[in-house]
C-alpha cells in the first residue's frame, strides 16, 4: 500500500519533541499510529539546528511499521529556509507545515505535506490548500484558532464547531485524511476521550496528541469498533444491490462502500500499529 494510502488509517498522531533523545525512544514502544517529529513548537530557539539533526537521523533509523513525520518550522520562520534544505527527500513519510494560509507557502520537501489550518486566514483557504498536489491532509491547530479570533471554547469545544468543519469539509472534498487538533489537558481523560468521539463525529479521520496516554481514546474512537464491525459485516452479507431494507433503515450501494471502509479500517488497526 502507498504511503498516502496508508494515512487514512492513521487514528493517532502523536507529537514529540526532536530535541528529546529519550521520548523520540520511548515513541517506538508505544501504540501510536505516526509519529510527529516536532522541530517548532517544542524546540528552544537555540536548539533547531541540534534538533533538525535529531529528527533526521531518527527517520533514517526507521520506526517499525508505523508512519513517520517531522513538523517542520512556520513558512516565515528564519529556520524554515534550513528545514526546506535538510529535509528535502528525507526519510521522513511526511513533513508536516505549522500555520499554512495560502498554498505559496507549501514548499517542495520531495515528500508529501501534511498542512496545518490554524488561523483565520487558512480557514478561509482550507480548500484550495486541500487541493494543493503536495498537500496529503490537513490537520486541525485548534489553540492557535482560539487564540487569533479570540474564541473562548466552551468544554465540548463550543465556538469552535464553525472552524473544525471547515477543515473537514475542505480535505473531504479532496478525500483527504483530517486529523483534529491535540488537547492540552493531560490529566482529564473522561474529558479528553468525550473529545474523540466528538472528533470522530464531526467527520476527523485521526487526531493529534501530546503525550501517551493520550493514544488508547484515540485509536479506540476512530477505530471501528467490534461492534460496527459485526454490523457493517451483515450489512454487506444482506445487500443485493440497489435500495432495500436493512434493520429497519433504508440502504443503497453508498452504505455498502462505508461498510466495506469500515472493514478495511479494522483490518488496518489490528494489533493497534499501522502496517
């Protein structure tokens, strides 16, 4: 399976820092299905060349059978010119793009994008960054979104419903992956998990997030569960083509395709690492 492909079932993202030897070796042991190799964020100023060095060297090691990527510095970042040099090409699956607002930002790194919609202004250009030949996904910044229109999320994230949908529709159009935002709020699971599935809801094929135990919620909430499995198993048993009764619901060849998806998915997810 291509690359590409194999990005739709990615259920969990998770951020770590380049310049952490000890969490990048940690990563490998863990049930995530990608792993972001962060040189922004997470990087003290006088650290990305060290850094940039780290995550080079840990994509060349390879991380087993899960996808890697390396989160790349901001377009207008003065780091951002010796990212597009270093990792042109590098053994990197993806190189993820913080704060893309117009698609003259998306450099050529050889390897496929992953664009980071968090601001108004890429809001109002998620399709046509969606669009891009090198843009593979989107990926939702929901701290910065809040911080720059000043939306004051309610706890089921109310306000930012407007703006998550906007990422969704755009990558959809394009059937591209869209993974929602991280969460900040380590030690509140039960609220952390209700987030997943909201996520899930909305139509976000993976999230993003920032430390381990973080990976269960979101491999189970977009995962297909046993349950769904068994049901979508039926339902393509019961079809015979064009519109019938199914349980009580009416179905077509539409539900056929999502149910058929939705085994792919869980064959995908068997033993919680892409392969």
């Amino acid at each position: 399976m291509e690359t590409v492909d194999r990005l739709k079932f990615v259920r969990s993202a998770l951020y770590v820092p380049a310049s952490n030897g000890r969490a990048l070796e940690k990563a490998l042991g863990l049930a995530a299905d990608m792993i972001i190799v962060d040189l922004e964020d997470a990087v003290p100023e006088d650290a990305k060349a060290q850094a940039r060095g780290a995550a080079l060297a840990y994509a060349k090691s390879g991380v087993g059978n899960r996808l890697l990527a390396i989160r790349a510095n901001v377009y207008d970042s003065p780091h951002h010119a010796d990212d597009v040099a270093a990792l042109k090409d590098c053994a990197a699956d993806f190189v993820v793009l913080p704060k893309v607002e117009d698609i003259s930002e998306i450099s050529d790194f050889g390897v496929p994008v992953l664009a980071m919609v968090e601001t108004p202004a890429g809001l109002f250009n998620a399709r046509s960054i969606a669009g891009h030949p090198r843009v593979a996904g989107l990926i939702a910044g929901i701290n910065d979104i809040a911080a720059q229109t000043g939306i004051r999320p309610g706890p089921k994230r109310e306000g930012l419903e407007l703006s998550l949908q906007m990422i969704v529709l755009a990558a959809s159009e394009f059937g591209k992956p869209r993974f929602d935002g991280v969460c900040n709020r380590l030690d509140d699971l039960d609220g952390y998990d209700a987030e997943c599935r909201q996520g899930a809801t909305f139509g976000f094929t993976g999230k993003t997030l920032i430390h381990p135990n973080q990976i269960a919620s979101a491999n189970a909430a977009f995962g297909p569960s046993a349950a769904a499995i068994a049901e979508a198993e039926e339902l393509i048993a019961a079809s015979r083509g064009g519109a019938q009764r199914f349980k009580g619901r009416m179905i077509e060849s539409m539900h056929v395709e999502e149910a058929k998806l939705t085994i792919e998915r869980s064959r995908h997810a068997m033993g919680d690492v892409i392969g």
